[in-house]
C-alpha cells in the first residue's frame, strides 16, 4: 500500500496521465513499453513535471520526448514497480491485452466447428461448417455469444443428421430433436441454420421466401401441416385395406382424378400390389396432363401420379410407400415408375430429384424425344418458347442438356400430350 501511495505521488498527477494512457495503450495492442514516448504540444505543466521527474531542465522542445528506459530505471530504483505493465496496472487499474484476447476469442470460435470426425463423415457437414464459418452467420444468430453459438451449431447438427423423415411435422420434429416444439419455426437462428444446411440445387427459384422454405422442409420429408400440398393421382388402384385405399379405387372405378394429402397416406396408408397396378406407374409434371387423360381415358388410364411442379413431401412419402410395398423394378416382379416433366431447366431438377430419391426412369424424356418435338413444333411460336435460365445436366440423358442449349427453345408437357397417352391408353394394349 505505501508503494502505491508513493507510485500515485510520483506518476498519478493529471500532468502524467498522459504518460499513463500512452503505456496503456500499447500495453493493450500488445506492443512492448520501450523506446521514446512523446507528446505533442504538452502544457507548461506537463513540461515542468516531466523535467522535475527526469531530473533535467525545462524543454522547448515540440513534441515533448523522452527515453522510456530511463523513467522506468526510476521507478525500479526506488522500489516503486518491476516495469512499466506493473505501473500502468497499479495506476490504471488492469489491462487486457487485445491482441492476444482476440486470438482467443478466435481459437475459441474455431474450436466451436470442431466436430467429432465421426458426425462429420456421418453427416456430410464439411462444406455446410465451412459456409456458416466463412459468412460469420452463427456469430449474427448467437449475437457473438460463444455458448449460445456452440449450443446452436450442436443442435443443428442434430437436425441435419436426422433427415430426411418420412412425413413428420416441423413443430414435432423440433420437440423430438431440442424438447421446443417452436425452435424450429420460421426466422428462428435453429431454423435459418439447419436449411443452410439442406441442399437446395434442385430446387426451382422462388420469389417467396416462405415457398423457398416450404420446399427445404419438403424435399427432407418434414412438412408445415398434414393437409396443405396434396399429390394428385389417377387411376392409382391399391388394396381395400385402408380408407386412403379404398378412397382411390372410388375414384378409379369412375376414372376421376383425386388428391390424397399426407395425413391420409400416413394416417390410412395404402396398400399397393403389381395386380392393382399393372407393371407401370407414370410421373408427370403438370395437373392439365392428368386432367386431359381424365377426359379422354378415364378409367382406361394407365397409373399416374402429378407433381405438379416442385415435388413435395406428400409425393415424396407417396413413391416411397410404392416401393416400399411392390419394389422396383418389372423384372423382379415390381412396378416400374416413369417420369416425364417439360423440357425446361425446372423440369429437369425434378427428373434428376425423382432418379437420386426414387429411381424412376425417363419417360419419352430425352435429346431424342426433344429433338423429334421441335420439329413437329410451329417454328413460328420460337420467341414465345425462348429458354432460359442456368443449363442443368439430365442424369438419364447426358445429351438432353447440349440439346436444349444449342435449341434454345423449351417444350412443355402439354405439347406433348399425344404421345405420351400412347403409353397411358390401357384399352388400346
């Protein structure tokens, strides 16, 4: 105590403060207290203390400079501080070095994605922890809070490795995975990460952040609500087992199309053999093509099921109930499942989505076919069909893709419609 009493005499006056603030400073960037210390435009009183303290006269200089070594050559002898780090402490209160702090702080962040290598290879996380680790989006959505941050990315993780479902709602989804059946909900920091984390290369664009969102969960099998996004069937004939069965072969004995949504397939599932089926099920990618088979088939169609654009989670559960039950393909005594979409960079996500996830095979659906239609095609109407948009590569067809680039034009469903009910007319085999 006396030493600091001592130490405030010597050094703690409003004419050193200077002094002490500048020693601070560098102590805190981490840089060492040596060297000249100096002072533009001092006071007269800070001139004077100076010169009284050094033991020399007055200066006129400007700046005002002197030796650091030789005022701490003061302090030691007299017994009143080792160095400078113990002055400026015993004067100012305790200092952090920033330097080193911050890489602290930063090891600590990094340590944070330091998955076990088990769940990284489980999970396929590499390019998912690099994304959020490179745009800091963890530290947004933690507010820089270390162990908000670390509780979330373990959360997320948990998320990830559990998709995709088979048909589970968010909000239960959510109360299995973290015990809050809200953590999951729309512009939650658990949300935003976890979809940055869903591969969204197939998905159409969409102007509506909430569609977006709605499709993410979709193509995971995670769904908003049980009866919203229905899929469109016809002539899609199961066993009586079940009242989701029974209610499709209604609508088959009359040939009208039907909606099943996914409380119905998970609730009542239905129950499909090669006998009610036949050896094939047709996929298409537009409601106006099932219409029109409606029309002009009825109760001759041949199986279908419609997409209708972007798949969701209610047709996703609906394939996977097919081949679940009658497996794939005709020749191991199973059903077989086609898909057909327009000729568009959109409807060629989709084909590539029902190979990887469901193994269909490509239905009049290729360079060939495309090629065969443009002829056939009123070459006045080309500026009305201008494709557009990033090419995409067909993983059934390596050559539809070249095809449709060098054409430049895109060949919907419904141009096609003709052809296709060659293979749906069941009356006329």
């Amino acid at each position: 105590m006396a030493e600091l009493e001592r130490l405030k005499k010597l050094l703690g006056g409003p004419e050193f403060e200077w002094i002490v603030q500048k020693l601070r400073k560098k102590l805190e960037r981490g840089e060492e207290c040596q060297g000249t210390l100096r002072l533009t435009d001092p006071s007269p009183a800070q001139r004077e203390a100076l010169s009284r303290l050094l033991g020399r006269k007055p200066s006129t200089a400007n700046p005002l400079s002197f030796e650091l070594s030789q005022l701490e050559q003061i302090l030691q002898a007299a017994g009143l501080a080792t160095d400078w780090k113990d002055a400026v402490e015993s004067l100012s209160g305790s200092w952090i070095n920033r330097v080193e702090e911050k890489a602290r702080v930063q090891s600590n962040w990094e340590a944070i994605f330091d998955l076990p290598e088990a769940s990284r290879r489980d999970l396929s996380l590499e390019s998912w922890l690099k994304q959020i680790q490179k745009s800091g989006l963890l530290k947004k959505l933690s507010k820089n809070d270390l162990t908000q941050a670390r509780e979330l990315l373990t959360l997320a993780a948990r998320v990830l490795q559990s998709l995709p479902q088979n048909g589970i709602s968010l909000s239960q989804l959510s109360a299995q995975l973290t015990g809050n059946s809200h953590a999951l909900d729309e512009g939650s920091p658990l949300s935003t990460l976890v979809l940055k984390g869903i591969p969204a290369s197939e998905l159409p664009p969409s102007e509506r952040a909430s569609e977006t969102r709605r499709n993410l969960w979709d193509s995971q099998g995670v769904v908003m609500d049980d009866v919203s996004a229905p899929v469109l069937v016809l002539n899609l004939r199961a066993l009586d087992h079940s009242l989701t069965g029974r209610i499709l072969n209604l609508s088959a004995e009359a040939g009208e199309p039907v909606r099943l949504t996914l409380r119905q397939l998970l609730k009542h599932p239905p129950s499909f053999s090669r006998s009610t089926l036949g050896g094939c099920v047709f996929v298409c990618e537009n409601p106006s093509l099932v219409s029109t088979m409606a029309d002009r088939l009825g109760p001759k169609c041949a199986p279908m099921i419609c997409l209708d654009g972007q798949p969701k989670t209610t047709a996703h559960v609906l394939l996977r109930l097919l081949k679940n039950e009658i497996g794939f393909p005709e020749g191991s005594g199973g059903v077989q499942i086609y898909y057909h979409g327009d000729y568009d960079w959109d409807g060629l996500k989709i084909g590539n989505l029902m190979v990887r996830s469901h193994g269909v095979k490509s239905w009049r659906y290729s360079a060939s076919h495309y090629l065969s239609h443009l002829k056939t095609l009123d070459q006045r109407v080309a500026p009305m069909t201008r494709l557009t948009g990033t090419p995409v590569e067909a993983l059934w067809d390596h050559e539809l893709g070249s095809a449709m680039c060098q054409a430049g034009r895109f060949v919907h469903e419904e141009s096609v419609l003709d052809e296709l009910m060659e293979d749906l007319d069941c009356g006329a085999k």
